[in-house]
C-alpha cells in the first residue's frame, strides 16, 4: 500500500463516486458531550462506501481480466458495490453471499445484474475456497471484500474527503470495522493528508476480533461466524493486509451492543435524516454511548451503510 496507489485510485473514482456529505446535529452533539461529524456514506451509490473499492479494483483490472469477469464473495454491501461496477463496465459479476444474509441485500445484487451464488456459512461452508474454486474453473478474477490493495486504495477515498471537509481540531474518527478494509484505507489516507486524525474501528459486541486484535498484537479470530444484527461487519479475524496497517496507524478499538446499534439507527433517522443499518451504525453508536472512551471536543463518525430490512428497522424505533 502506497500513496501513489490511493490517488491512483482516486482519479479513477473522481465522477464517479458521490462525495458525501458531513453531517452535524446539535442533538446528537449532546448526547455525545462533544461535536459530532457524521460522514454519510449510506448516502453512496448502491447505499455504501462498498462501491468505492469495487470501481476501485474493477477499474484496475486490464481489459481482458474484465472480459472473462470478476468474482466476490460478500454478506451484501461488497456484493452489491462489486456487482453495479461490473455492470457499468460491462463485466460479468458471480458474487458468493451467504444463505443467511439479509434478504434485501440478496435482492438488490441480483437487481444489479449479478449472478449470486448462496453458501452455507452457519454450517461450515468455506467462501474461501468456494471462490477460490469458482474462479479457478470459470476464469474470473477474485475481488476480496478487504484484503485487496485496490479495495483498500478505494475505501480511502473515504479519509481524503474527511481530510478536505473537517476543519476542527485533533480528532478520533470512528469507523466500523469488519475487516478493516474501510479502518485501514481511511488511515493510511489520513496519515497522508490529516494526520492529527486518528482512526478507531468500532465493532459488535461478540465479534470485536479487530479490538482484541489490536490490544494482543496478534491476529485474534471471532468464536462465532454470525449472530449479530451487524451481518455487514462481522468478520472471523482481521485481514493479513489491514491488521499492519491499523497496527501501525489506529488506536484503540471500540465495542458497542447490538442494542446500541439499533438506538444509534434511530438517532440518525431523527437528527440527520439518513437510513443506517446495525453494522453501518456501530461507529456512531461509539460516539453516542461511549463517550468515556474518547477524548476530545470533536469526533468524526463514518456512518457506512444504510442497506436494511424494513423489519430491523422498525425494530429501532422500538428500542
């Protein structure tokens, strides 16, 4: 990962992408005890930052590994980011998702042209080396969720408009964090371009294995592979590319409650008038309810996505 590559990236995403807005709202300044920048990247094409690291690697590609076309495997917002950048340039997408994942993300990435495989996490299927055999036999490319430079390259698009549009002082910036493809791309931008900015992923209760990660100094695995309403950001150990990078860049890691989750949901609809899912709503849920944890008069939020089930999203207001 260099920096070359990440403004590489950049330009390639430049007309593209939606730059998204930073949000504040004095309510929620006062939940929190300190000004809180919300960063709506549920406001994303295709509802998430995913879409910037799917252009990001399938505009890399050379024009023949895109016409043979690209695999991925994805609990959904990778999925559907992967899939709407093949689809714009015109490239096959098989995307492997879990059979468990929410219905909506499963629909939407059809809806966006992909051909979507469904594996059996719960019992013990391995996407690993289904996608690895998929792309083997079908001569696609496998475009990881995190574990890719472009990926990451892409999410850091991310830091660099944080960098251009927060004006305050030093500050944590709370993302949420599955394999810390987003965490480590915001960092590595951030150190570039603002680095009295420091990144801090935030993760379920349960499936903190970044936190533990960090706090060990070793890879550290989840003992679950799901369980929590944040399907988006759970993850069984950090990425081998990204565990260095927020090793070397991040602090400490932060753990909130599915129930937190759900509450932060709701806040954001009311005062910012956006839509999160549980795990695009952890960071904020950090900054809300956390508050002891973080130092500082100001806190930048990455609210990462908002693609959610009617269902869990009426269960937030009932919180």
């Amino acid at each position: 990962m260099t920096p070359e590559l990440i403004f590489a990236a950049e330009a390639r995403l430049k007309g593209v992408v939606v730059e998204t807005p930073l949000l504040t709202s004095p309510f929620l300044d006062e939940i929190a005890g300190r000004r809180v920048h919300v960063k709506a990247e549920c406001l994303q094409h295709t509802g998430s930052f995913k879409f910037r690291g799917g252009w990001a690697a399938v505009s890399a590609l050379a024009p023949e590994e895109r016409g043979r076309g690209v695999i991925a495997f994805s609990s959904g917002n990778h999925a559907q980011g992967v899939a709407l950048a093949a689809a714009r340039h015109g490239c096959l997408a098989v995307i492997l998702m879990p059979k468990d994942a929410p219905k909506v993300k499963i629909e939407n990435t059809r809806a966006l042209g992909a051909e979507v495989v469904l594996y059996d996490r719960i019992g013990g299927e391995d996407r690993n080396a289904i996608g690895t055999r998929l792309s083997a036999e079908r001569g696609l490319t496998l475009i990881k969720p995190y574990d890719n430079p472009e990926v990451i390259a892409g999410q850091a698009s991310v830091g660099l408009e944080i960098a251009r549009q927060y004006s305050g002082g030093p500050a944590d910036v709370l993302v949420c964090c599955g394999g810390g493809g987003l965490s480590s791309g915001v960092a590595l931008a951030l150190a570039e371009k603002k680095p009295s900015l420091r990144v801090r992923p935030a993760e379920p209760e349960g499936f903190d294995d970044m936190a533990r990660s960090l706090a060990s100094g070793r890879h550290e695995r989840n003992a679950a592979v799901s369980g929590s309403l944040c399907d988006a950001i759970v993850t069984p150990t950090p990425g081998k590319l990204t565990f260095p990078i927020l090793q070397r860049l991040a602090g400490p890691g932060l753990v909130v409650t599915d129930d937190e989750c759900l509450r932060a949901m709701a806040l954001a609809a009311a005062r910012l008038h956006i839509v999160l899912e549980p795990g695009g709503a952890a960071a904020l849920a950090a900054a809300l309810f956390h508050q002891d944890e973080i130092s500082g008069e100001d806190v930048v939020v990455v609210a990462t996505g908002g693609n959610v089930d009617e269902a869990v999203f009426a269960r937030a207001f009932a919180a």
